[in-house]
C-alpha cells in the first residue's frame, strides 16, 4: 500500500482522500492548518488527519518522511512549500495549482530532483490539456486550437449566474492575471475578462472569456507548431460585464481579499452543477482542412452514499489518476511532467480517469 501525504483538507482535499483511500491501494495522511477541516474528512482506516502548518518547514519535512507522493490541494499561494519540501525529501510531488508563477517554481526545482514533479494535476490545467494534445496529435498541420471550459451552477439565482464550487483565491487569480496564448504563431500573453465570446451547447447558451492559467504548458509543448491557441472560462451570459465591472470599475482587483469576503459571504456553494469541456481543434490531415471536436458534460455523482459535486469530481479524477498511472510505472519517475506528457488513453482508462468517461449524468447517479 502506497503511503501518501495530501496537503489541503478543503473542498477538493476531502474527495481526494475519500476516493484514494477507498480504493484500497493508498494509505493517506490528510494535513491542514484548520482542526475544523480535517474533522470534516471520512472516517476511514487509510485516512489520518494531521494539524500542520505547511509554511513550518521542519514539520512539513518530518511528514513527508517514507511517503511514496505528496499532493498538493492546497491555495496556489503555499504550494510552494510543498513543492520545495517534497523535491528536497526526494517524494513524488503532484499539485492542481492554475498558477503560472507557481508551475515556473515546480519546473525550476525538476532540474535537480530525483523525484517526478507534476503540477497542474486538475480539470484546467490538468484534464483539458491532455484530451486537447491528444486531438491535436491527430493533425498533420495545426491551425487553431481552442480549449474551453466552464464549472457552472445547473439551476443559476443569482445575476453572476454563478455558485462558489472550488477556491474562490483560485477563481480571483485566474480573472485577474495575464493569460498566456499563441496568436499568429506567436507567443503573447493577452488580459483576463476580454475576448469575450458566445455559443450554445445542447441548447443552452455560453459566453466565454480569456481566463489565466488554463493553457498550462501547453504554449511551450505547441509553440511554432500552430498558429493560434488559446483556454477561456465559460460561463452563462451576463457573469463577465459584472465581474469586470466589480474588478476593475471598482477596483476590486487590487483588493482581492475584500472581493473574496464579498463574493464568499453572498455566493452559496452547490453540489448541483456541471463541468463543460469543449476543445476544438482545426488543422490539415491528409491534405485537407478539417475541424475535430471533443464535449463533454460532467455531473454531481453519489460516491460511497455522498454527492459530490462535479468539480470535486473532476478536480480529484485529475490528480488521483495521475498519481495511480505513476504509481504503476506509466509515467517517468523523475523530473518534470507536462500534462501532456500523460497519455489519452492511459488517463481515460483509468480507475479514477473513468469519472470523465461518463456523459451527460444525473445527479442521483451512483459511481
């Protein structure tokens, strides 16, 4: 049985341990700052909660002493020390962070590691980058490659038309840094809220907007290989024109923690959603000029009598998978692993890969 140190005990941190220890295969010490978060973990023989303070390097160090990984579900903001710790311990180190400036930091320390470092494990970056290289793999030459992806409320009630289903820090960071995209063959870096775009999907109306972080590395993998790339946000119409009016009208992008409490004291979370996944692709095969696209429509599922919301699901299917396919030997053991370095299949094939397999769901859908 694999020993696993997970770090974060949120929203995303307890499915993660839940579906690992269930699964027989994975003993997992569950550390947070917070006793009240880790009261909210299962109760399960392979799961054991610890208080720690991952900023305390000499205790962070003495947790990930004998663990096969350590995995980051933790704010994009202290993954850092995760990162350093496990790549000095010589631990497998996994995280789901969106955060350019944060991955730059994992693949900085790869250099030197003996160990795997993967960052970027989740639903985008993380899921959306691999099923994207894989479509684009297809093509003899690229044009366009376009990766959507949305984590919507199914029954919106508010005028955001939004719900609070993951890191509200995450969600602030992607709306207000610069967005790495290929534009005519060129690498550009473009403003978050902008380009904004709208389409319909099974009869529902979307708009999507620039959005950072969801490429991944996907700029460096695909760069003067196609002439334009890039991820946006999706959303339902009318979320955009007031988050840029609260970010930017009012400033609030220069006050993220008064915009976390705004937004956290007015947005109920719901475990009654769905992730959105659309990737377009256009390009030459076989000497001629075609488009191929991948959908997807995930939804809240009962696992083990509890629902879970889809992108709890999501998230936790990306880093579990991954951490399964190293765990047996499908992925290096040492240094740095892109997203796309993971194969399609292997990822779609596995144990924990499957939640993304299943299409259009319902909620009451036992795994």
């Amino acid at each position: 049985m694999r020993e696993i140190l997970q770090l974060g005990a949120g929203k995303i941190g307890v499915i993660i341990a839940e579906i690992l220890a269930l699964s027989g295969d994975y003993r997992v010490m569950v550390a947070d700052h917070k006793q009240a978060s880790l009261a909210r973990l299962p109760k399960h023989a392979n799961i054991k909660p610890l208080l720690l303070d991952v900023s305390n390097r000499s205790d962070l160090q003495a947790a990930m002493k004998g663990k096969f990984a350590a995995l980051s579900a933790c704010p994009f903001d202290v993954t850092q020390y995760v990162a350093k710790a496990a790549s000095a311990a010589g631990v497998h180190y996994l995280d789901l962070t969106e955060d350019v400036n944060a991955t730059k930091l994992v693949k900085s320390l790869a250099k030197s590691a003996n160990c795997a470092l993967i960052p970027q494990c989740g639903l985008a970056p993380g899921f959306i980058t691999i099923a994207a290289y894989e479509l684009a793999s297809r093509f003899d030459v690229l044009d366009n490659v376009h990766m959507r992806v949305g984590a919507l409320p199914k029954y919106p009630s508010n005028a955001l038309k939004y719900n609070l289903t993951w890191s509200t820090d995450g969600l602030i960071n992607e709306y207000c840094n610069p967005c790495d995209a290929i534009v005519e063959g060129k690498f550009t870096r473009v403003p978050p809220l902008e380009e904004l775009e709208t389409f319909s999907l099974d009869g529902v109306n979307y708009e999507a907007f620039n959005t950072s972080g969801g490429l991944g590395t996907l700029c460096e993998t695909l760069a003067g290989k196609v002439n334009n790339l890039n991820y946006r946000s999706v959303r339902y119409p009318g979320h955009r024109d007031i988050m840029k009016m609260l970010l930017q009208d009012l400033r609030l992008k220069e006050r993220r923690s008064l915009l976390k409490e705004i937004l956290e004291t007015a947005l109920p979370n719901t475990k009654q959603d769905v992730v959105l996944v659309f990737i377009s692709v256009s390009g030459i095969k076989n000497g001629q000029l075609v488009q191929e696209s991948y959908a997807n429509k995930i939804y809240s599922q009962t696992i083990n009598d509890k629902l879970w919301s889809a992108i709890q699901i999501t998230t936790a299917a990306g880093i579990c998978a991954v951490l399964d396919l190293l765990a047996q030997g499908r992925l290096r053991q040492k240094g740095f692993i892109k997203q796309e370095d993971i194969c399609f299949d292997d990822f779609i094939g596995n144990r924990f890969g499957k939640y993304y397999a299943k299409t259009h769901q319902n909620d009451e859908q036992a795994a």
